[in-house]
C-alpha cells in the first residue's frame, strides 16, 4: 500500500476531511470486482455501495445483520444499539435508512448467492463477520487499485488517504453537489449527527466545491 501523506486539513479530531466525487466511487466498485477473489467480488461491492449510500460509520456497518435489511421496502432498519455513543440518555429510536435503486439491486444480488450463510451481512472468509479492520482493507486495496485521488479542502489527496470514512464524506458531498434540493439539515439527518453544528462544522465548505 501506498504511505499516506500527512493530511493538509483536519478536523477538530485532527482528521482529514477526504471525500470522493461519484465517479471515483464507481472507480472504487469497479476495481474491487477485478482485484477481489471470485467469491469475495460480490461481497466486497456490495460493501462499498452500501457505505456510500448511507453514510454508516465502519463499526455500524460490520454489526448490520440480514435480518436488519428490507430489500421489499428498501430500507435498513438500524438499531439504537449499532450506532455510535449510543446507548445514553440521547438514545434515538430505531433509525429507518431508504436505499437507493442500485443500493437494493446490488445487496440483492449478493444475498441471493452469498458463497457462505451468516446472520451478519458481511461475513469474513475466517469468522461469521466482517471486523472494522477488515472492512478498511476491502476499501484501501479497492483506492489502490484503482488509483484514485480523492479530493481535500487544499486540493488532491493520495490513494492511501482513503478510509471508509471517506466515503462517509462523500455521502455528504454527492448530497449537496449532485443530487436537487439537499441541504446541511438534510445531510444531517442521512448521516445521523447529533446536532447540525457538527454537520455545518464539517461540510459547510461542499457548496462552493
């Protein structure tokens, strides 16, 4: 893997803001397919489309089982318990996620021919499920592969800057950028933050992207 340069622009946590337009997503599906083993292609595409169409953290995404998903409806019911600093006096109530057309059709496709059966969504070759590490492996192998630049508030970043967490980011930057009528409350909402501060905060900037 590529060494990652020290990131130019951080956050009050001292973390890039990296984000990607919807083309260098389709890049990243697209290499993943060629670079993963033939039983992991599915898996690992459907992995990175559902990241990216709703903006879940890595640690929620490795706790989403089967069962959470209503491909019907396309909708994914998220537990209180899966997401992040939750349980606490804050806790919010079952969070329904709509899927995209794509979201649902790829998520479709691999559970109907999964080469392995598991209550989770994404099973590991070795485990029942996906660890957080992993899940940046697919991710990281999948921004090599594809040598993408992804893009930062002083300019372009390396491949090795991208994290799932940056296709977090880019949830919020396809809202406001590509899609009619989002606003800051909207992406705040899809991304589950819980003030709008925090929203503004970290992607006030993507309107004049």
């Amino acid at each position: 893997m590529t060494t990652s340069e020290t990131p130019r622009s951080t956050n009050s946590k001292g973390q890039a803001t990296v984000w990607l337009k919807p083309a260098q997503v389709k890049d990243l599906r697209n290499a993943i397919v060629k670079k993963s083993p033939s039983y992991l292609k599915q898996r690992n595409d459907a992995l990175i489309q559902l990241l990216y169409d709703t903006g879940l953290r890595v640690g929620e995404a490795v706790q989403v089982d089967v069962e959470h998903l209503d491909l019907d409806e396309s909708v994914l019911g998220l537990p209180a318990d899966l997401q992040k600093d939750y349980p606490n006096e804050n806790t919010p109530t079952y969070t329904r996620i709509g899927l995209a057309e794509e979201t649902t059709r790829v998520l479709d496709q691999y559970l109907s021919s999964r080469w392995k059966e598991s209550v989770a969504l994404f099973p590991s070759t070795h485990s029942d499920r996906m660890t957080t590490q992993a899940v940046r492996d697919v991710v990281s192998l999948a921004a090599e592969a594809a040598e993408v630049q992804p893009h930062t508030r002083t300019g372009r970043g390396e491949p090795g800057d991208i994290t799932p967490h940056t296709l977090r980011h880019s949830v919020a930057y396809r809202m406001l950028n590509h899609e009619d009528g989002h606003t800051l409350y909207n992406v705040r909402n899809r991304l589950r933050h819980s003030t709008i501060q925090t929203t503004e905060k970290v992607y006030d900037h993507f309107d004049s992207v």
